[in-house]
C-alpha cells in the first residue's frame, strides 16, 4: 500500500513538473515584443517619415504575422464595469479581442459590424471590448454594444495597469485587434478598416464586417477551412 501511494505521489509530481514545464516553454507576446518591437518602430517611424504609408502598413502586417503571431498573449488583468478584477484567461473560448478610448475614434461602421458578429459568433467565441479609460467614461460608451459583448477597462490615472498599457496599448498603438486561440495563442493581430468621409455609413459597414468576419472564421473557427471546402461547388 505504501508502496503504491509512493508511486502515484510520484506520478503526481511528475506530471506537475512536465505541465509546469510546458507553461514555461511557452513564448510569450511580452517576450516578442521585447525581441523585435524595437527594430520595427525604427522601420515604420522611417516610413512615416518618408510619408510612404503603404510601406508602413507592409511592415505592420510583416512584424504582426512574423514576429507576434503564434505566440501567447500574457495573463492581462482588467477591470469590468462592476470594477471587479478580470483576468484574460477568464475568458474561456477563443478570444476577440479590440482596444479602444473615448479619444480614439472607431472606424466607420465596425461596431455594428462587431454587434452582429457578437450575436453571430457567440457561442464560439468570446467578444472583448478592452477600453483605455475612466469607469465612468467607459460605462457610458459601453452602450455601443450588445450584451453579447464583455467591455473591461484600464484606468491609467490609478497606476495599476501599466504594464497592460505599456504592452497592449503603447507597443501597438489602437485600436488594434487581436484574435486568440481557445489557449490564448495569437493567431492574427488587425487593424480597422478606416473608409475614407465619401464612404456612406452602410458600405463602410459593409468593409468592416466583411473584413472582421472572415478574421474570425479563418482564425478563431477551426472548422472553417473544411466547411468552406464543403460548400464549394466542383463543376
């Protein structure tokens, strides 16, 4: 008897150590950032400089889906609007996830768009709103969205969210948008379809949740691929 507890005692610990491990082998977004975000600002502050946006942009996707895409978006802590600490890890399901302020305007037409993709996508995905901003600013601006979306905040007035903003809002500027594996793995980073003031309100959405639907269905829905082919026909 001893001799079996000894053993599964054993067991115990060792499969502890394996998943610790595994935890600690995992390369974080915190760590990316620190490798290669230096070298990509001098980039893009020369492309801006130069005024060749185009380029910028080319750097940008190239530095997200190279250097930040594919490793694992840190444990962040916010606030919800009970002001009670929320985890991302919470967050069970795979995560979109979009960084906002009060300052910042969204691009034309993408909250509706997310609004019907919340409802749409809901049970498989979970929809996270994360402000950088007052409680009392973000309760009001929270009624932008359905009740299928969870709106957090960090208010950097109380010092205790900086390393958050320092990461996600100071690293990438916003809004940005981050698309998350169920484990919290970065599958894609975006950023918003700006029309530009010719645009009419219902083809700007239109652009926005063409572009933001099929982020989430190629990065977030892993069925997607096999569905897609299903439904293609073959003359």
């Amino acid at each position: 008897m001893k001799r079996l507890l000894l053993l599964l005692t054993l067991l115990f610990i060792t499969s502890h150590l394996f998943a610790q491990q595994d935890l600690d082998d995992k390369y974080y977004f915190t760590e990316a950032l620190f490798e290669h975000l230096s070298d990509y600002n001098k980039k893009a502050d020369a492309a801006f400089r130069a005024n060749k946006y185009e380029k910028a942009q080319e750097l940008f996707e190239e530095f997200t889906s190279e250097q930040l895409a594919g490793s694992y978006m840190n444990n962040f802590k916010f606030k919800n609007l009970r002001n009670r600490e929320v985890e991302l890890y919470d967050f069970n399901k795979p995560t979109f996830l979009i960084t906002y302020a009060s300052w910042c305007i969204p691009a034309k037409g993408e909250i509706p768009a997310i609004n019907k993709l919340a409802k749409e996508y809901s049970d498989r995905v979970d929809f996270v709103v994360l402000f950088w901003d007052k409680r009392e600013t973000v309760k009001k601006l929270s009624d932008q969205f359905n009740s299928q979306i969870s709106v957090v905040y960090v208010d950097e007035s109380e010092n205790n969210g900086g390393y958050v903003v320092k990461q996600l809002k100071h690293s990438l500027g916003l809004p940005t948008c981050f698309l998350l594996s169920e484990d919290k793995r970065i599958t894609s980073i975006r950023r918003s379809v700006f029309s530009g003031p010719a645009i009419d309100l219902e083809t700007a959405y239109q652009k926005n949740y063409i572009a933001l639907e099929t982020s989430i269905s190629k990065n977030l829905i892993p069925e997607y691929d096999e569905v897609y082919a299903d439904n293609v026909s073959v003359d």
